[in-house]
C-alpha cells in the first residue's frame, strides 16, 4: 500500500479543503496509474474536528472514482500510527473510503500484528 503524506495546508477548513483539491487531488490521481493498482493511504496532518467532513468526502468519492484501487486516508502528525494503520490497511481487503484520525496512543497495540 502506498503512502501519500498530505503537507502545507491551511488551518481553516475552507481553505484546506480548497488547498487540497488544487494542489494534492490532480497529484493523487497522477499518481494512481503510476501505482500499478497499488492500494493508496492519504496521510493528513492532525487537525481538529472541523475538517472531517471535508476529508470524508474526498475519500469516499476517490474510493468510488478509483475503484477497484482501494484508497483511505488517516489523520496523524506521528509516524508510528501511520504505519500501524498502512499495514493494517493492507491487510483488510474491504476496507476503502475510511477516513481515521488517529491519535497514537496504543495504536501499535491495536493494529500490530505479532508474528
């Protein structure tokens, strides 16, 4: 599963959200062909919760326009979630158009797997 991390957009949510789909939507679908079908996970910087509708949306119409690529996105400025969730994510084949802030406490309890 790829991994795009989302950078540079404004605080406010209008404008976000406006950011996003000038400057990352035309990037995201750019890079889909260039995936070979690779699974695609959104990583956004943590913000709070007036920005979860927007991103919602943006994920959940990329699943349907993408399909059958799987495409979620999360929310979290650690590494260590991101990773949790991109291999957890990975391994669940139904899972697409989910939006996940994460706030990084335990997720490696949650999502890792022990081998």
């Amino acid at each position: 599963m790829a991994l795009l991390r989302i950078e540079d957009l404004p605080e406010g949510a209008l404008d976000a959200a406006a950011r996003f789909h000038e400057v990352w939507l035309p990037r995201i679908r750019a890079l889909i062909p260039l995936a070979s079908g690779e699974d695609l996970l959104v990583a956004f910087p943590s913000e709070d919760h007036t920005h979860r509708a927007w991103r919602l949306a943006a994920v959940q119409q990329l699943a349907r326009e993408l399909a059958p690529i799987r495409i979620n996105a999360v929310a979290s400025d650690q590494a260590a979630p991101v990773a949790c969730a991109q291999e957890y994510l990975a391994s669940a084949p139904g899972v697409t158009g989910q939006y996940l802030p994460l706030d990084g406490n335990a997720a490696g309890q949650v999502l890792y797997r022990s081998v």
